[in-house]
C-alpha cells in the first residue's frame, strides 16, 4: 500500500488539470455561441462566404484573397479553441493515468514525481495559453509544453516498465 504522500502529485496536478480543462471547455462554449457555430469549428461558414465572395465577384481577387484568409475570421478563434481543448484532452488522461500508477507503485520517489507532474501541468497550461492561444496559434509555449508532456508521457512509462521489471524478476 502506497504512502498517502506518493499519490499527492496526481492528487494535486490531477485536480488543476481537471478544472484547468473545465476552463477549456468553457472557452469552447464562448467561442461557439459568439460565432453563432452550434457544430463544428466554422470551416463550413468560412467557406459558404468564401464561395459567395468569389461567384458573386469574381474579377476582384482583394475580395477573394481577404475571403480566402482563415486566419483573419472570427472562425480562427474557434479553431484555435477546440485544438486547445483537444489537444489537452488528447494527452492529460494519459499523464494523469500513469501519474496515478506511479504514486500507487511508488515507481519514483515522491519528490521526483511530484516535481515531475507540477512542471507537467505548468507546461499544459503554457501549450493552450501560451501557444495555441496566442497570435496564429504558434506561440512559443505550444512547442515547449509538447516537448514536456512526450517527456513526461516516457518518464513516467519508462518509471513504471522498470519497476515492473524489478517485481517480475525478483
């Protein structure tokens, strides 16, 4: 039986992702409503206009050029929105589901985990906030919370498939 303190990291960065998520989906919700898009990310409004713009004149390529920039619509934003989210959805359960088998076999140590697990939802949150959320999607943060969470997703496996080796050849 584990020591309350080896399940504090999951407990802790678990609970913060969990709302951390909620907030997500809410951004979701937000950007939907504004836009009036009930289904999907906006792709079948932005190009219905596209299409108009460029039947209904088609010699004024300003028109069609300012039509065909996904970026500059408001549809972006709810792109943008739902790549967060589903990104985060994507790789948190994973994370969060090996943190917990570490706390529960004490694969690590409990600082290690716990160091481990807080740069983890640091790094989350700096891959939407930073990253996917900023200007164009491409901010910083998004490659650098990746970069963590792979190495998290490898640490904590790699953690676990020695631990296990230890057991199984005992």
């Amino acid at each position: 039986m584990p020591s309350t303190n080896a399940m504090l990291p999951t407990a802790i960065g678990g609970s913060i992702l969990a709302i951390y998520g909620v907030g997500l989906t809410l951004r979701v919700i937000r950007q939907r409503l504004g836009n009036k898009i009930m289904l999907g990310d906006g792709t079948k409004e932005f190009l219905m206009n596209y299409v108009k713009v460029k039947t209904e004149d088609p010699l004024n390529k300003a028109a069609i050029a300012d039509a065909a920039n996904f970026g500059a619509t408001p549809y972006f934003g709810v792109n943008t929105a739902i790549r967060a989210h589903g990104n985060f959805i994507e790789t948190v359960p994973w994370v969060v589901t090996l943190s917990a088998v570490v706390g529960l076999t004490e694969a690590l140590p409990t600082v290690a985990h716990g160091a481990i697990m807080g740069t983890f939802v640091v790094m989350r949150i700096a891959h939407a906030e930073l990253g996917l959320l900023r200007a164009g999607g491409m901010g910083r943060g998004r490659s650098i919370g990746m970069v963590v969470t792979l190495l998290t997703t490898l640490t904590f496996a790699g953690a676990l498939l020695v631990q296990s080796g230890k057991q199984l050849f005992a």
